[in-house]
C-alpha cells in the first residue's frame, strides 16, 4: 500500500511499490512542470489511466510553446523511466545554488548601479504579453553550466525494475530554471 498524488508518483512506485530518493527527484520533475505551466498534468485523462499509462505509454506532461529548452530538459531528466538516471538532489541543489549566483553576478541592484529587468528576461521565455505568472515569480532565468551527465548504468542495473528506454544517453551542458 502507498500514498501519494498518481500525477507525481515514479513509474517504479505503481510497478513495485519502491519508494526512494530517485521517486522524489521525479515528482520534484513533476512540480517544475507544475510550477511553469501553473497547470496540474494530466487534466483531461481519467485518473484510472494514469498509472497504466505513465507505465506503460511513458505519459509525461507536455510543454507550452516557448518553454525554455534547458528547463523542459532539467524536468524530463527528473522524470526519466530508468531510476539511476535521475539527477540526485545534491547535484539539482549545486545546480540551483550555482544558477543563483550567477544569475546574482550579472544582474546587481538597483543601488549598486545596475536596473534590475525581469521584463526583459520574461520575453525570452514568452512573446510580449503572453509572460506566465511563473516567469514573473521567478524574477529572472538563471543558467548553470556543468551538470554532470545522468546515463543510464549497465543494463543489469536497470533490468530488475521493467524499465522501458533505460539506454539513456542523454547529457547536459547548460539548464535554466527558475527559483
């Protein structure tokens, strides 16, 4: 038995009941969605589907028009079918607290002599007036570079768990996100 909300819950929950860390990157890959859409995944699909089609179908959310690439790539590496190929939340909180200062580094206050202009931030994610409440919130994008790469270990890793697409190969240089 187990607890939770199906639209955060890890394909590895609704197969095996395995809770872990891993469980929680994906639904934190889930929440960024959340948080740029200010939508909840899934509306429209029969909450009894859900889980046979996150499992089964690789049901993720999809992206509004003009997400910024790297953030759409930091959420799906959250959200990944093979466990061990989700970042850590060490590696996400160095990535985020590295965003920050840099995003700090270029863009000082307003009393140290530089303007501040989370406007003109905004309309790279957005046409002029279409800007999502989240992006506003968010008071600018920040980018971060060196994430290290998430693969997919030896298949031997991954076999006892049923995954579907655990060849990852998928890399990162640069994400964006919002904090």
């Amino acid at each position: 038995m187990f607890q939770g909300t199906k639209n955060h819950m890890a394909p590895e929950i609704f197969r095996e009941v395995h809770i872990s860390k891993a469980a929680d990157v994906y639904a934190f890959g889930i929440t960024l969605w959340e948080l740029y859409t200010s939508k909840k995944p899934f509306t429209g699909i029969n909450p009894v589907f859900i889980p046979y089609q996150i499992c089964q179908q690789d049901l993720r959310p999809s992206w509004p028009l003009f997400t910024p690439r790297r953030y759409v790539h930091l959420a799906q590496s959250c959200w990944k079918e093979c466990p061990s190929s989700r970042p850590d939340f060490g590696i996400i909180l160095e990535a985020l607290q590295d965003m920050r200062a840099q995003f700090e580094a270029t863009n000082v206050s307003v009393g140290e002599g530089r303007k501040h202009n989370t406007a003109d931030l905004a309309t790279l994610v957005d046409p002029p007036n279409t800007t999502k409440p989240a992006v506003v919130a968010a008071a600018g994008i920040l980018a971060f570079k060196g994430l290290h790469q998430l693969q997919c270990p030896a298949a031997a890793a991954c076999s006892g768990q049923q995954t579907t697409g655990c060849s990852s190969s998928s890399s990162s240089k640069e994400v964006i996100v919002f904090i």
